[in-house]
C-alpha cells in the first residue's frame, strides 16, 4: 500500500487540474498562435506560468485503485501488476485466466 499523502497529493491534483484545465488550454491557445504579436504570446506564457504547477496534467501520477502502487499499472484496468495477480487469482477480473503448466 502506497503512503496515504502521495495518495491525496495526487488526487489534489487531479482535482487542481480539472479546474484549471480551461483556462490553461486558452492561455496555451494564445502562446502558440502565430498570428499574435510577440508580445501577446509572451503575456500568454507569462499567465500560463503564473498558474499553479500542480494544476498541470502531466504532473498527474497513474496510480492503482486498489493499492495506490505508481508503478506497473495497466492502464485498461486502472490496476498495478500486483493487484491484477491478486484479483485475477481469486476469480474477480472477468475474462482473466491465470496460466498454470
């Protein structure tokens, strides 16, 4: 199980990323339109920094439903490697065969 504080942290930025998620695309928008003047792009880039760092997506982790584990996640299932073991092994995944030779 993953530390409950990397968990909310990122669940507040998932949560900081939808409210912002406008208004860094507009801003984004205006940042690389060519038709603007230079000054106007800049203004843009200048507010686009202004914003908070975690309201950004890609600062968003991937992480398991059921373990919060950052790593080996499948993301079709939203599950890290070891929760799918798990899972699978007790018959609650649809569809999922767990080989044996």
């Amino acid at each position: 199980m993953a530390k409950k504080s990397s968990i909310e942290n990122n669940k507040r930025r998932a949560k900081l990323a939808k409210a912002y998620a406008g208004r860094r695309e507009r801003l984004k928008a205006k940042a690389n339109d060519e038709a603007l003047t230079a000054e106007e792009r800049f203004e843009a880039r200048l507010k686009l920094a202004e914003l908070p760092r975690n309201s950004a997506a890609i600062r968003i982790r991937n992480r398991c439903e059921v373990s919060g584990r950052p790593r080996a996640f499948y993301r079709k299932l939203k599950l890290s490697r070891v929760a799918l073991r798990e899972l699978g092994s007790r018959g609650l995944i649809p569809g999922l065969v767990k080989s044996s030779w």
